[in-house]
C-alpha cells in the first residue's frame, strides 16, 4: 500500500529535533552482535512538530527528566544493570529556541519507559498522548514503578489514551494501524506492538509535495536492526530489551518496507548517525528544521 497522495492546498508539518538525554548501557540489550559486556553511549532525542496551516505545537517524547533524583524505581533498576544516565531540562531548550512551554498544544509519548517520559507537568497547558496499553501500567505499577523501566508523572485530567483497536485507526502504507490525528493526513499516529505495551510511532508528511519523516521511538534502538547488520539483542542476565521480541522483529520489518518508499526520512529516539552527522552545529535541532526529502 503507498502513501496517501497530497490534497489540493495540502498540510504538512516542520520537525526539528531536541537533544533529550543520553544513555550509558550495555549493548547486548539492543543489538545481537555485542560482545559480552560491551557498553554503548546512547543519545536521546525528542521532536517538535509544528503544523504548517495552524502553527499548533506537537511534542513526541520529552527524553529523561534532569532531576534524576526523581525517577523513583527506574532510578533503582537502571543503576543496578550499570547504566548511567543524563537529563535535559526540554522546556529551557524550546525556550532558548523561541517557544515557550505554555505554547505546546499536545504531547505524544511514544511508550512509558524512564528515557521518554521526562517532565510532563512542566508543560501546563499542553494535552498529553499514551497509547491504551500503557494505562493498565500506570494504574497497576504507578506512580513508584518499582523494579521497572516505567517512569511517568502525567496529569491524567489532561491525558488521552489512544486506542489502535477503534475504528478511527486504518492501514497506512505497510502498518496496519495508524490515526489521522489532525484529519489532514499531515500527521499520523501510528500502533507500533512489541516494545511495550502502546508504544507508538509518528508518520509525518513535511512537504506539500509527497515528503514524510517516520519517527520511529523505539521500534528500534540501533540502526544496524534495520540494515540487517545485527539482530534484537538479548542480555545473558538482563534480557532483552523488548517485552515482546517477534512483534517488535515483525515491526522492524515493516519499518524497512517503509524506507523502501520515495522520499521518507526515518528517524530512531536513539539515532547515532543522525546525532554524529548533525549535533554539532545544530542542524535539524530546534529552532532550525530537519531537512524535507
């Protein structure tokens, strides 16, 4: 299935990115091709969406929170498998950047994992996405998540949990399931299983003219998975990263049809060749804009 076509006078969205932390943590959890204790520095990114009609602000994923103090049970767990960790203050950087926090219309978090979740609270007037899957969790588990990787502090009067199985959700391209979320086809949600429970991906179309960037959170940590370099990893003592490893494989698979298509950028939360090729002068980081195909 291909893409949607534009429209007569078609919306789109800009997509800058946004330095949202890094990770110290062993390989092997990601990528089969690690050796036995070998470590990887992990950047993280998060990415502001601005519709091109409204100028609405639409943030997908707010990194690891600075105040790691405050990450309560993930704390714990990723000190005890070696990880170490850095925050980022995101609302300073969308203001050093000309946005002020109480501008951000709505926050999409891709899943609920302590390194995408940061701070929601510091965005007042902002309505937050999660996927369904991730309710049972925060009611069951939260707020402490003890011996998790979950870490989140949303306030729920102003969440939206989305549900993949509601007939709002159609096919789009290679996935089964995606959300025309402004109902412009300029911005999709899309279910991506295998994870964690509603993680979700973004589709973005950034031209008038039949670009896209897939933003693809973490239906793959490292881009070896999506090059056929390295299979998903699996940890002798900590697993693998993936609460379900074949959905998450039967992901990526759909994720390598999709850069098969004309003109589609894919972005990973954790993209080192991005972060090599363009953290250092700033080029695709907000206030400036990640290039359209």
């Amino acid at each position: 299935m291909s893409l949607p076509p534009a429209a007569a006078d078609q919306a789109y969205c800009e997509v800058s990115a946004v330095d949202s932390g890094r990770i110290h943590m062993l390989l092997g959890q990601l990528v089969d091709t690690a050796t036995v204790d070998e470590m990887t520095h992990l950047p993280c990114l998060a990415f502001i969406i601005r519709h091109s009609r409204t100028r609405e602000t639409f943030l997908f994923d707010l990194g690891i929170r600075p105040d790691l103090e405050n990450l309560t049970g993930a704390g714990t767990v990723t000190a005890q498998m070696g990880m170490k960790l850095e925050g980022r203050d995101i609302p300073a950087a969308l203001e050093k950047g000309g946005l002020s926090r109480t501008e951000v219309k709505h926050v999409a978090i891709s899943h609920i994992h302590f390194d995408h979740t940061g701070a929601p609270r510091a965005f007042p007037n902002a309505t937050f996405l999660l996927g369904a899957g991730g309710k049972p969790i925060i009611e069951t588990k939260g707020p402490e998540f003890k011996g998790t990787l979950y870490a989140i502090d949303v306030p729920l009067e102003r969440t939206t949990f989305v549900d993949p199985s509601t007939t709002e959700w159609a096919p789009i391209g290679p996935f089964p399931r995606a959300l025309d979320f402004y109902g412009d086809g300029s911005l999709y949600i899309v279910d991506a299983p295998g994870h964690v429970p509603g993680h979700m991906n973004l589709l973005v179309r950034t031209s008038v003219d039949g670009a896209w960037v897939f933003l693809a959170g973490d239906s793959a940590h490292d881009w070896r998975l999506l090059t056929g370099e390295a299979g998903i990893g699996h940890h002798s003592q900590w697993g693998c990263i993936h609460e379900d490893p074949l959905q998450a494989q039967e992901n990526i698979e759909r994720i390598k049809a999709l850069g098969g298509y004309p003109r589609v950028r894919i972005l990973l939360a954790h993209d080192k060749p991005f972060v090599n090729a363009n953290a250092a002068e700033g080029r695709g980081y907000w206030p400036d804009k990640i290039a359209s195909l």
